[in-house]
C-alpha cells in the first residue's frame, strides 16, 4: 500500500514538472499612458529598479531588467519601453527552464506577487507624472 502512494506522487511530480516545462504562460503587458518626457521617466524608473536590486542584463536579442536567481524563487524580469501612447510594461519570472510566466496564477506565486508589486509601484509612478 505504502509503495503505491509513493509511486504515484512521483508519477504526480513527474506529470507536474513535465506540464510546467510545456506551460507557456507569457509576459505581462500594459500600455501605460504617458505623455510626459520619457527621458526623465526612464532615468525615475531605472533609478528605482536598481534601488530594488534589479540589474541590466541581455535577454536573447532584448534588453531587460532582472532580480534574483532561479535557486528560491526564480528570476524575476521588467522590462518598459516606449511606446506613441505612453510607456509599455512587460513583466515575467522564469521558474522552470526559459519558459515565461506572467505575474498571476499559481506556479511561482512568492516570485510573482514580488513582480507584481515592483510593477504596481512604476505604474504609479508613471500615472502620477501624468499633469
């Protein structure tokens, strides 16, 4: 009896990791409006990511920005842009390999609620430039 609840919660974990490697969940997205210097904006943005541990650093052909490490709570991207109608945010964590989760639903929940909080800070920070 013993061995068969061990050997389908191993099936259980198998079947779990090899879904969450299929699992495509994409990037975050959101066009902020913005009309204001995007200059300044971007020095503001950049200046609080650094000040929250976030670094530059190349991801394939883009250039993001990026917390942590894949050991705890996995890696956690930000990346802005701009954009004719304001500024757009795109916002991701890697749990599993290279796959791209957005910052809701469960799979990386710690990593996800971090991202989602640093993304909810520079959306305000855009909205209350707005004059």
């Amino acid at each position: 009896m013993m061995g068969s609840i061990v050997i389908g919660a191993l099936v259980g974990i198998v079947i779990g990791v090899y879904i969450l490697m299929k699992h495509k969940g994409g990037r975050f997205t959101k066009l902020v409006s913005f009309s204001g210097d995007f200059d300044k904006m971007s020095t503001l943005i950049n200046d609080f990511l650094v000040a929250n541990s976030f670094h530059i650093q190349s991801y394939g052909s883009e250039t993001v920005y990026c917390q942590g490490s894949r050991m705890l709570v996995g890696r956690k991207f930000f990346k802005f842009s701009k954009a004719p109608e304001g500024i757009l945010i795109e916002a991701f964590v890697n749990i599993l390999g290279n796959n791209e989760s957005g910052i809701d639903g469960f799979v990386g929940v710690v990593a996800k609620q971090q991202l989602k909080s640093t993304v909810d800070k520079v959306i305000a920070m855009i909205e209350a430039d707005k004059a």
